[in-house]
C-alpha cells in the first residue's frame, strides 16, 4: 500500500514539474525574441538614437557588430 501511495505522489510531482518546465518556456520564449529583435532589428533603425542605443548594447555584451 505504501509502495503505491509514494509512486502515485511521485508520478504527481514529475507531471508537475513538467507542467511548470512548459510555463517557464511560454514566457521565455517570447522575452528572448524581443529582446533579440530589440538588440538586432533597432540595429538597423534609421534613427541615429535608435541605432546607438542598440550599438552600445552589443558592446556591452560584447558582441562583435562592426
């Protein structure tokens, strides 16, 4: 009886951790796109406020952009 209890209680935790795995990514995913849209895609904004600002923000992560 005991046996069952603990694998029912794991089985539980594993669908709960994938289920927070899958939320965590939901919300990921969408931040990474526009944080790289923001750094990339202003990069190439004709704005020269615009493209400075993403400029400094690849050598602050010291990526090579020129």
């Amino acid at each position: 009886m005991t046996t069952q209890v603990s694998s029912q209680l794991s089985s539980r935790g594993a669908i709960a951790g994938s289920s927070l795995q899958a939320e965590r990514l939901k919300v990921a995913l969408p931040v990474f796109l526009m944080g790289a849209a923001l750094i990339f895609v202003v990069g190439f904004a004709h704005p020269q406020a615009l493209h400075d600002a993403a400029h400094d923000t690849r050598h602050a992560l010291s990526f090579p952009c020129h």
